[in-house]
C-alpha cells in the first residue's frame, strides 16, 4: 500500500466501495454520501496501516467496511440505534480530531499552505506519510539525508512559530 | 541557530517517544523549570496537529482524483454499474 499508493487505493476502490455504498444506502444515505465515507474511510484505513495498528490477520474489506460505519455514526450520532457493529468493528478506533476542525484551524491551514508550502510538503512527507528521509531527501533535491535532517527541524520551527503567531492573532481579533 | 533547532528536534524525539528514560525525566525537569520551553512544547504538539489535518485533506484530494479516473467517462465500467445500479 505504500509503495505504490494509487494503485492501493485503486484496488481498494474496486474491492470494497459497492459494499459500503449499499451499507450507506440502506441507511438512507445516497451514493455520494457512500462515496465520502469511503473516502474518509481510506484515509483512517490508510493511518493505521502506516503506524502500524493492523493486525495482520484482519480481513481488508470486512474492515473498511467497519471503519465506514464507525465514521457515519461519527458524523450521525442519532442512528446509534440502527448501525449493529460486531465484535471487531467495536474495536476499530477513529482519530479523536477527525472531524473535529474549526475555523481558526481551518484559515491556519490555509495560511500555512500557501505561505510555508514547500516547508508544509516536507514536514507532511515525513509526519504524516512517513516518508524516509533519504527519500526526503531525493524528492526535495537536497544533496544528503543529513541536509533533509536539518530542513526538517528547520521547517518544523518555521511553521510551529508561525502556528503560534497566527493562532494569538487569530485569538485576538476574535477576542 | 544551531541550539535552536537542536532543542526542536529534543521537543520532536519526546512527542514522538523516541527519548530514553533519562533523557525523558531531563524533559520534564526542563518543562518544570522553564516556562518558554514548556510553551515551546505546547505548540510544537500543535503544530503536529495542524500537519496532521493538512495531510489528511490533501490525501483526500488526491483520493477524490482516483475516484474520479475511475467513476469517470473512460473509468472502470464495471465498478460503475456495481455502485450506480444498486
């Protein structure tokens, strides 16, 4: 899956997405609502897989599809009743702060990745992705992986002051 | 400078658990007793946060394209009847 991204989740579509449009159905959502689960459900999916929170034996479709139902009960507190989860689906954990976004950190984010993108790029390649740093390295054109290294915790600086910069600003004018 | 962002990457080694036991409890004797590096911590924590959903959002775009090629006028027929002729 992380070798070759596009084809993961190609497959991923092809192998688990009519099954969850019809779960997304049946609860009286419509195909593109099925379609935007899914898509949060790859991502989720995707996190665990690269922190390493998957146990091997698990059922790849069977899975997502909990995920998905774990995601819409997130999103639609008052179907609780309807969605039946089994044994392993109770078990699937959703990041705290997935659907948890404000405005402050909306317009932050916004700033920071036209402001700082090529920081922001590296720091996602190597935080979120994890990404290794010679290919870090490689793909941002820097002569060695110590150079990365540097850059790194360079960019990691640059955007956490401008995060505290434009969070107190942002908390002033809304003061 | 070079103290700078040596300190960031201490910060980065203990929000990431990378820190030994005795390097860990210097961490929290240094958050104890200074407060600008205890606020240093705080929106360190932060901005992992804000690289997080960044990250996210851009991997659903890039997500939303695949859908796209697939779902698409030349995509995968069969998916398409699998998902629109439920």
């Amino acid at each position: 899956m992380l070798g070759d991204r596009e084809k993961a989740f190609s497959n991923l579509y092809k192998n688990c997405l009519p099954n969850i449009c019809r779960w997304v159905q049946r609860m009286g959502g419509t195909v593109e609502d099925g379609k935007d689960i899914f898509q949060d459900s790859l991502i989720v999916y995707y996190e665990k897989v690269l922190n390493g929170q998957l146990e091997s034996f698990t059922n790849q479709q069977a899975y997502i599809l909990g995920i998905a139902k774990k995601l819409w009960l997130k999103k639609y507190h008052h179907m609780k009743k309807l969605v039946e989860l089994n044994a392993m689906e109770k078990n699937i954990s959703i990041p705290i702060d997935f659907y948890a976004q404000n405005k402050k950190q909306n317009r932050m984010i916004h700033f920071l990745e036209t402001a700082g993108k090529r920081c922001m790029e590296i720091l996602q390649s190597f935080y979120y992705h994890q990404t290794p740093l010679p290919e870090i390295a490689q793909r941002f054109g820097f002569s060695n992986t110590r150079s990365a290294t540097v850059q790194k915790y360079k960019c990691l600086e640059k955007i956490r002051t401008q995060v505290k910069t434009k969070q107190m600003s942002y908390e002033e004018i809304m003061e | 400078m070079k103290r700078s962002w040596n300190e960031t990457r201490w910060i980065d080694r203990f929000l990431l658990q990378k820190l030994g036991l005795s390097n860990r409890n210097n961490f929290h004797k240094r958050i104890q007793s200074d407060a600008a590096f205890a606020q240093k911590v705080e929106w360190q924590q932060k901005t992992y946060q804000i690289i997080r959903i960044s990250g996210r959002r851009k991997l659903k775009k890039e997500i939303q394209q695949i859908e796209a090629h697939l779902l698409g006028s030349n995509g995968d027929q069969k998916l398409k009847n699998q998902i629109y002729n439920i």
